[in-house]
C-alpha cells in the first residue's frame, strides 16, 4: 500500500467504532495521512505524540487567517467540504497566541473552581425535576430525554438563553458537528450563527446577570471583544455547553452495560468522579480534534509532515494507546486515568471541563442511585452513533428504569 495516499476514513467501522481504525494507524505509522471532509490531514495517534503537539506553541489553529496557502495544498474533494461564514470563526476556538489568550481571559472566570460548584443545586434540581417525568416500566430514550435536556438547561440558564429560543439550538448543533451531509452541516453552522446575532441584539434591550450579557459589555464598553469576536464566541459557547450531554449519554451506556461497575458506585458513591474521567478516557467525545498548522516542517517520530500540512491529532487514539494506559480497551472507573486527553491538553485546553464534569457526575449520580435497576433495551454493539469524522456522539440510548 501506498503509505503516502490518504486513507479515507469516514466507512460504517469508523462510526461504529473507531477504534480498530486507529489502532490500525497507530501500528503503520506515527502520522498517517488521511482524507477527512474532502482535505488531507496528517493523523496523530500516539498518547505521547498527541500530548506534545497539543502542549506545542508553534502549531497553529486559526485557520481563516491562512485559509488560501492551507486550502490549496490540502484540499482533495471540494463537494465534501462545508462552507462556513469566516466571520463565525472568530472566537478563541480558532484563534492563535496573543488573540486566544485575550478571549479565553474574557471567560476563564465564569469557569471557575468557586464559581461552578456554586452552580451543583441548579444542576441537581434540574436532574430531579427530569427524572421526576420520566416513565417507569416502559422504554425510554435517555438522550433525548435526559442527557439532552439537562445540557441544554444548565447552558441556557448560564448564557442566559431566552426560552424561546431553546428548542431548536441542541439540532442546530448537532446537525453542524455530526450532520450527514454538507448541505445540513452548514444549515446547523448558519441557524447557530443568526442566533448568536439575535441574542447580541436582545442582550443590548434586555440585559440581565447572564454570561451573554457580561461578555455584551466587554464588547461595548472597552472592546475586548469586536462583534464577530462576540458572535463566534456566542456560538462557542452554544456548542461547547451542550457537549456534557455527550459524556451522560455515553457514561450510561457504558455503566448500565456493565452492572460491577453500578455495584460499585453504589457501595462507594464517591467513585462518581473518578467513573466521569473513565467514561471521558474510555469514550472520548473527539475521535479528531480540529486541525492544526505548522509554519515550519514537523517531525512525528520519523515521519516528516511538511509546512502548511493540515495536522489533526486523535484524543479518542491516544487514550487507548497501550503505552501510557494499561489494558486500554477495558473500562474501570477505578483505574488511574491521569494524564487522559478527553478534555484535551495544552493552550486549547477545552475551559469548560469542569462544569462538563460536574454535569456528567451530577447526572450519572441521581439516576444511577435513584434507578439502580435501569436496563438497557438495546444491546451495546446495536447502538447507533452519529456520522462525522471528529466527533463521538451516540443518537439514542432506549432503556427501562427501574
């Protein structure tokens, strides 16, 4: 096989369970290229590899910024590539150096120690008030009516979201991170970015102590933050706060599959934090993490990526990479998960882990204990996940409490 040719990587094993595809790559190569959403990108799978490219100063991200010399050279299929309006992609997401540090100290206070353990009884009374609805004895899709919900609740009260808007925002996203076509990625992109703009204007007729609000007077009242700094944070925020429901979904299919390990939290409920770093580590929400660029050439063990390359690294390999995680593909929420890459790593470290954490394990806390008999209605291996090459996302999650 030619090992220069990039592999495709978006078949049906890749979505069902990606993980024998980078095991596959982690034992060709250091870095392999691979044909992701129509570009060639260099795939990273090692723990200490992925480690030291995210923790490395001189990979840059901001792709708008560089979009002509990148495009060019990577871009293999045009018709497989979304579109999205440059002015979305402002945030610290995207973002390089001095602008990143800017914009993540704009919100590294809203995610602090103090400041989201304050937040524990709003979320524990929304999960009470979710179970308090849901049916006993007959199935249940605990995504859709659990996991989904309480993201979507605990980030709209942080942001401020108004309820009428917050119906639609949780497919929007979903649609642009796992959409099955081009055409629905950039609806989802463009629907969150119009909300964001409406919600800019509604913040300025109706402020209130919410974190759109504070981040509104940044922008009018020093410029901290230029308006489409503003909106694409909005949009950030929108799409990073609904990602716990990612972990809850998943830690349940995982703990409910498995019932030593809900025997186990049980009799030591104080293991619900160390299972929430498990469940991240087993099952990371990003099989990719978005690409990065380097002005000079890299070297990944051996392997020369030459300048301008598009570079993604994988979380969901890294943390199965059997030299640094012993007997990587058994789940132990009692195992020693430090150093794990679920949140990442480095200057773009994901900021709101521990509001992620603190969701997961509330949530994973109050049904498991409440309903400790809950059983899954379909079997593990028939679950269906969303399509995408970046992100780990179960559809649904059917089961009968109990």
């Amino acid at each position: 096989m030619d090992e220069t040719r990039p592999r495709y990587l978006a078949t049906p094993e890749y979505t069902a369970c990606p993980y024998a595809v980078f095991d596959r790559l982690r034992e060709s190569a250091p870095a392999v290229p691979v044909q992701v959403n129509g570009f060639r990108m260099w795939t990273v799978t090692g723990y200490a590899d992925v480690r030291a490219l995210l923790a490395d100063p001189g990979m840059g991200k901001d792709l708008v910024q560089h979009r002509r010399r990148l495009v060019a050279q990577s871009r293999l299929r045009a018709d497989h590539s979304a579109r999205m309006a440059h002015r979305s992609r402002r945030s610290l997401l995207d973002r390089d150096g001095p602008d990143h540090r800017r914009l993540r100290a704009q919100l590294s206070g809203e995610f602090s120690t103090a400041r989201v353990a304050s937040r524990r009884p709003a979320v524990e009374a929304a999960a009470t008030a979710l179970l308090d609805r849901l049916p006993l004895g007959e199935p249940v899709d605990l995504i859709a009516a659990y996991a989904r919900p309480l993201a979507t609740t605990v980030l709209a009260d942080l942001v401020g979201l108004p309820e009428e808007e917050r119906g639609e925002f949780p497919d929007w996203q979903m649609s642009m991170l796992t959409g099955s076509s081009v055409a629905e990625v950039e609806n989802g992109a463009r629907c969150l970015y119009e909300l964001a703009l409406r919600m800019i204007e509604v913040k300025k007729r109706e402020p209130a102590d919410d974190l759109f609000t504070r981040l509104l007077r940044i922008h009018e009242d020093d410029g901290g933050l230029d308006v489409d700094e503003l909106a694409s944070t909005y949009v950030v925020l929108l799409i990073g706060g609904s990602e716990p429901a990612t972990a809850i979904g998943t830690g349940l299919a995982l703990l409910l599959d498995r019932p030593d390990q809900v025997e186990k939290l049980i009799a030591a409920p104080e293991l619900f934090g160390p299972a929430v770093e498990e469940i991240v580590r087993f099952e990371s929400p990003f099989k990719l993490l978005p690409p990065r660029f380097s002005a000079e050439p890299v070297d990944i063990g051996g392997v020369k990526i030459p300048a301008g390359e598009l570079i993604t690294v994988s979380p969901g390999a890294a943390n199965r990479d059997p030299e640094h995680f012993p007997d990587p593909d058994t789940f132990d929420i009692e195992r020693d998960t430090r150093g794990h890459l679920g949140f990442g790593h480095g200057a773009h470290r994901c900021l709101g882990a521990s509001l992620g954490r603190l969701e997961t394990e509330v949530a994973l806390r109050a049904l498991i204990l409440r309903y400790p008999r809950t059983r899954l209605v379909t079997a593990p291996a028939e679950l269906t996940w969303r399509p995408g090459s970046f992100m780990r996302r179960l559809d649904n999650l059917p089961a009968v409490l109990g």
